[in-house]
C-alpha cells in the first residue's frame, strides 16, 4: 500500500506539559502537571454526573477536547470544546445508527447507541476527522471536529458483521463495544478496530472492506476460536515506534503481532503463573517497540476481576514480551481489590516516560519513571473509565 | 402548549416550563428540538424509540406512542424514570 512518510513515535513537545484526562461514571476532570510531573492540580468535574467513557484531546491541534456522555436518563452525546475545557458545546449530530426500514423482522430491527465508548482522532494529515466506537458496536467518523457524526463503512449494518457482534449476552456486562480504533500513522487508510465480543479487524483501503485478524488468539474453552464472536479483545495498542507491531490484552492473554504476519503470539505466557495474563490494559512506549506495561487482574474461577491476591501491580515487559518484571513499588501491600479498566492506564511521552492509571475506586496513580515508583495523585473520585495523558498546546 | 421539562433537561430549555407547539408528540418533540437544539436525541432514540428512563405524560396519562394526537389545551410534561446510582 502507498504510504506517506512520516517518522513515527519521538517524545514530548519541548517545554510541553502533561494534562490528564479523567474520565468517570460521574464526570471528567483534568489534572494538570507541572515540569516535574510531581504536582498535579485537578480541574472539574466537567458534566458533573454524566457517564463519561472517553475524555480525548485532539493532538493535532492541541486545543480540541472531545467527551462521549451520556446520564442515566438521557441518550448518548459528544461534548466538544475548543479552548481545553473553559466552555463546550453538544455536538449537532452525535454517533447514531441509521434508521431501519419499517416492517423489518426482529433480526433486521434498527439499533440505537447506548453510549460512545472510545474516540480516536485520525491520521496526522486529516485534520478535524475522528472515529467514535459505540456500545452495541458500532463505527462512526466526524469529519468537522467531532461536531456531525456519520456511520463510517458499511459495518454497522453488514449482515456478516451483525452476527459477529453477536447479542448483549455476547458483550461485556456494560454491554458489548467497538474500542482500540487505531490509525496507521503512515496511511490513514490503514486501520484496526476492537470488539468485545467480536474481535479484531484491520482495513487498508479506507473501510470499504474488512478482515477479521485471529489467527493465534485464544477464545474461552468450549468455544470456537474460529468464530469472531467469540474473542474478546480487551485493548489493543500500535507500538507508536514502530507501527508494524501491535501489542493486546486479550480476555485470553497478553499478545504481540508484527505485521506483515497475520499471527498473534501468546506473550502473556511468560507472565507468572501465580499472576497469569489476564487485565484491561494494554500500555505502550511512545519510541520503543520492545516495553508494554500491563496491569494484571484475576480472571479466575468467577472472574473477580480485581487486583490479584488483592496486591495491585503493574508488570513491564523490556524484551517484547519474551520476560516480564513486576512494578508495585508504592502501590498498596495488601487488600486493594482495584480494577482498572480498558481505558484507564496510560504512558505520556516524557523522558523518562510516566505512567497513569485510574482505578474503579476513584484513585487516580503516577507510576513515575517507568512505573519504578507509584504514587496516588487523587482519592475519592467517582469510578474512573479512562485515563489520557494528554499535550494541551 | 405547556411542557414541563425535567431536571435532566433543563441544561437545555434553562427553564421548568416551555412552550411547544405539535399535532402529535412527535411534532411535539421536533418542535422542542427547534427551540432547543439536541434535545430531542436525549430523549428519542435513533430509531423513534422513548429512552428507558425518559416516559412523557398527557393530561395526566402515560404515554408510550409518539403518534399520540395533541390538542392545544393538553398539558404534556416529561419525566425522568428512575435509573438507579
């Protein structure tokens, strides 16, 4: 495929701050860090209780802020401001499926977006387009900013498709998403996207059409693996460093693919057994393709879902999975049942590089120098669903 | 006519009590969206179904079809169900 040259990964900004984007069940909040990224000091809440999934700054522009919401009563919006969060606007035309034709059986009838799960802004050289991944799965592009939103591909409504995504019983308990849109950031033609249930798909001419990426993944025993529904891909991530390799937690394992091979490895195997490969997370250097952090949880028996043992912990690879060291160093010894979500664990791109997690408990975490040394930088905040580390300009 | 707008809402209308004019609630509602750009989504979805937890009253009685006929001196007023923590 043609490709525009452009040189992948690099650091921060010079003299650029880190700003964290909070996302929770009851609203965002940013925390913004000084040159040290010591101190942070909490701006919020924004949408006092609204459910926000996703709280996302546009990194081409550096001002534009994006937040998927919705409230217990009311339907599902994006929120959009231009000037870091100081005042914002509903979006015109939030993500919403087309209408389905009256008379339709059960099967054909027409679905609705429950929520906007996860926003990606797109390639470098197309400003102002986004994609948006809903729950029931669905694809959606803006290409104003994030002000209208339009299916993106014929996916949504692809009978083939359709019966991949499978039913409600087949997601997650908050029901079944689109997530990890991911562009290639030498062709925006090139993209991957996440379902769970439904697994991973890559497209390279734009989403005219799609192909299931499998091969080497695990699904729960007794299904069959051959079948997208059943994978479960909790979060995929593209090595900023290099774009030819990808890296996922999976609801089966930790996993690694370096394209042009279409096969996932199990690289999650050389984790401990006593902690196993099971998380939300998936975290990646910006500059180099061999180190990940992940953030193990218990995927035992009736999937807790929790800390394992109670004793959270971070894990780093250095070696593209091939080893694994634990990273708990100011983390709480014993009786912290956290999970961290999909969305909640994050790497700026600092030197040395920080990481960022957000907890179910409402604790917001630094895992300084590489997750050498972890400290809480806010307590008593609603459950969060999405950490960014984020470059206002 | 008169349209009692819930708290949820209000972020939108700035006020409890609007006018609207509409035959149906279904012009009711796309009148509302006029005054008050965005509002109709958060109640009605994409597929011209009541949200859960939003349910509208006329005169008084529940009502679950937007083709409900309107007339000027009906009272409407929207309310937010209950949907937990």
């Amino acid at each position: 495929m043609a490709r525009a040259k452009r040189k992948p990964g690099g650091g921060a900004r010079k003299g650029a701050r880190t700003a964290l984007l909070v996302a929770t069940r009851k609203g965002a909040w940013i925390f913004r860090g000084d040159a040290a990224r010591k101190v942070w000091k909490a701006e919020g809440p924004h949408f006092l209780g609204h459910i926000v999934n996703h709280l996302v700054l546009d990194p081409r522009d550096g001002r534009t802020l994006l937040a998927a919401a919705k409230t217990g009563h009311l339907g599902p919006t994006v929120f959009r401001s231009t000037d870091l969060g100081r005042t914002w606007k509903e979006a015109a035309k939030p993500p919403a499926f087309a209408k389905a034709p009256p008379g339709g059986s059960e099967g054909a009838k027409g679905r609705s977006v429950d929520h906007t799960f996860w926003l990606t802004p797109a390639h470098a050289n197309e400003p102002g387009v986004w994609y948006a991944g809903t729950s029931p799965q669905g694809l959606f592009r803006s290409e104003d900013g994030g002000v209208t939103w339009a299916p993106f591909s014929a996916i949504n409504d692809d009978p083939t498709y359709r019966e991949w995504m499978g039913t409600v019983q087949d997601g997650t308990p908050d029901g079944p998403k689109l997530h990890s849109i991911i562009v290639d950031p030498r062709d925006p033609r090139h993209l991957y996207f996440g379902m769970s249930g439904g697994g991973v798909h890559e497209t390279t001419d734009g989403g005219r059409t799609w192909t299931p990426l499998l091969k080497g993944l695990e699904v729960v025993e007794g299904f069959d693996k051959s079948t997208p529904t059943f994978h479960d891909p909790h979060c995929i991530r593209m090595c900023p460093g290099n774009p030819d390799r990808l890296y996922q937690q999976n609801h089966c394992g930790i996993y690694r693919i370096d394209r042009p091979s279409d096969a996932w490895v199990r690289v999650g195997a050389a984790m401990p057994k006593k902690v196993g490969d099971i998380g939300f997370p998936m975290v990646l250097h910006p500059s180099d393709p061999d180190a990940a952090w992940v953030f193990p949880m218990d995927g035992s028996t009736v999937w807790p879902r929790v800390s394992v043992g109670g004793v959270p912990c971070a894990y780093v690879t250095r070696d593209a999975g091939k080893s694994w060291r634990r990273l708990d160093a100011g983390l709480p010894r014993a009786q912290a049942w956290w999970t961290v979500k999909r969305q909640a664990m994050t790497a700026d791109r600092g030197s040395p590089v920080g990481l960022y997690l957000g907890t179910t408990q409402g604790e917001l975490w630094a895992g300084a120098n590489e997750g050498a040394r972890w400290a809480c930088i806010a307590r008593h905040l609603p459950e969060i669903y999405a950490v960014e580390a984020a470059e206002p300009g | 006519m008169k349209v009692l707008i819930p708290g949820p809402l209000r972020p939108y209308t700035k006020k409890r009590l609007v006018e609207a004019e509409g035959a149906t609630l279904a012009e009711l509602v796309a009148d509302l969206d006029r005054r008050f750009p965005g509002i109709r989504f958060r109640m009605i979805d994409e597929q011209d179904r009541m949200r859960r937890h939003i349910r509208f009253f006329v005169n008084g009685e529940q009502e679950f079809a937007l083709d409900r006929a309107l007339a000027p001196a009906d009272s409407v007023v929207i309310v937010q169900a209950l949907s937990g923590g």
